[in-house]
C-alpha cells in the first residue's frame, strides 16, 4: 500500500535490476532538494524549452535520469559522455537515458520511469534500487534526433559504484558538483554554425550543450540557484556536433 501523494510503478522491465515497485515520492528527499521539488510541480513545458512534443504525436518515446547525489563537495549531477562513435548526439556529454522499449511499458505512466532507471543501470551499472525518483518534469523535444524525451528527477538516496558498461555506447561517466554548474566562470552560451544558440556549462573537462544543458539551465533558475553569468561568452560548436 502506498502513501497518499505517492504514484507507484512497476519497476525496470526487461532482465537485470530486481522487479520491484517504483514510487515516485518526495518524502526523505534532503531540504536542499526542496527548491527542485517545488520547481518540478510548478513548470510549465514552454518554459523549459521552445521544442515541445509534436502535436500529431510524432516523435520516439525516451526518457533521462536526472539524478542528484551527494559527493565529496556537496549536491551533484551524475552525467555521461556519450561514445564518439554512435550515430545520435556521439561524444555529447549527456543524462543517462534512452528510447523506451516495448518492457517498459505506457509512455504516459509507467514508461519513462522504468526506462529511465533502466537505461541508467544498462549506461552506467548504477544499482536502481537506491535510487527515489521524486518528481517527472513535462515531455520536451530534441527536433535533430526526433526523441520526446521526459526527464526524471531522481535521488541518490544510497550511492553505488558507477563506471562505463559498454564502451561502443559510453566514453565515461563522471559527477559533476552543483557548486561547478552554478559557478559563472564554467558557463557560456554554446553558438552552432546553423545559428542555434544555447546555454552551455565547461565542467569536468567536458563542454556540456545541447538538451542536457538547457534542462540543467532551467532547473538552475527555477530552482533558485542559478547566479549571474556572462551570456555573451560564446563557444563555438562545429557542424559534427
């Protein structure tokens, strides 16, 4: 049974993590979570990003983990590099995550929530069951690639080891403190030669653009950390990217 205000799932789909229950619940989350919490409940899809899902609903169904943990410097992101090889978004620093499958259930409900946890464990070997998902953000879009993705907002109540599992799929994987992204010396505006513009963070020896940037942006501001920054130093992209 569960408590009321919580949504329960089933969990991952597929092989691998133990079948369980997914509850999307706030309770336990840290304090210093309570400003993303409140910006999960209240924002609206435009105004994340300016690319919503097609109204013809177009578009395949993926999900990411946005997954907060607590590392040696306090409150951090838990990020990959995508291999330089694959045909989609290739060496991109990005959220784990990934297309839904069949397994995975209703895009609308159960879907994205097991294939975010799915995907994590299948990227980075991270043991979903100490992760809590406290929150889903509204469905945005990635027009270069088709994908309607939905962000979900995790906890990483119980850390556990996290490396590369498939090197044709990942380059690595790395945390990366919210003190460093909220920092206005590691931020920029990322100029594509095609004249996109767009937030852009130097992190980890990584330069973190594109979809992961602009949800990474938005929570900063919604959530009340985000500190004046220079948006006029541009960096540029080249036309792999």
């Amino acid at each position: 049974m569960t408590r009321a205000g919580e949504e329960t799932y089933e969990a991952y789909g597929r092989s691998g993590p133990a079948r369980g229950e997914v509850v999307v619940t706030t309770e336990g989350v840290p304090e210093w979570l309570d400003p993303v919490v409140r910006a999960a409940a209240a924002v609206q899809p435009h105004q994340l990003s300016r690319f919503l899902p097609p109204t013809d609903g177009g578009g395949r169904q993926s999900a990411v983990l946005v997954l907060f943990g607590e590392g040696a410097r306090g409150p951090e992101l838990l990020l990959m590099e995508r291999a330089g090889t694959l045909r989609s978004h290739a060496g991109q620093p990005s959220f784990p995550g990934g297309a839904l499958d069949p397994e995975d259930g209703d895009p609308a409900t159960t879907g994205p929530l097991r294939a975010a946890l799915r995907e994590a464990w299948e990227e980075t070997g991270l043991d979903p069951s100490g992760v809590q998902t406290f929150g889903v953000l509204p469905k945005l879009y990635i027009p270069v690639s088709g994908f309607v993705v939905t962000p979900v907002l995790g906890w990483w109540r119980t850390p556990s080891p996290v490396s590369v599992v498939d090197p044709a799929e990942t380059a690595r994987v790395f945390t990366v403190p919210v003190a460093d992204l909220t920092d206005p010396a590691n931020r920029a505006t990322a100029v594509h030669p095609s004249g996109h513009a767009g937030p852009a963070f130097l992190v980890e020896s990584a330069l973190v653009w594109g979809f992961t940037a602009g949800v990474i942006d938005r929570l900063l501001h919604f959530a009340g950390w985000e500190r004046p920054w220079d948006r006029t130093r541009e960096v540029p992209l080249d036309w792999r990217a």
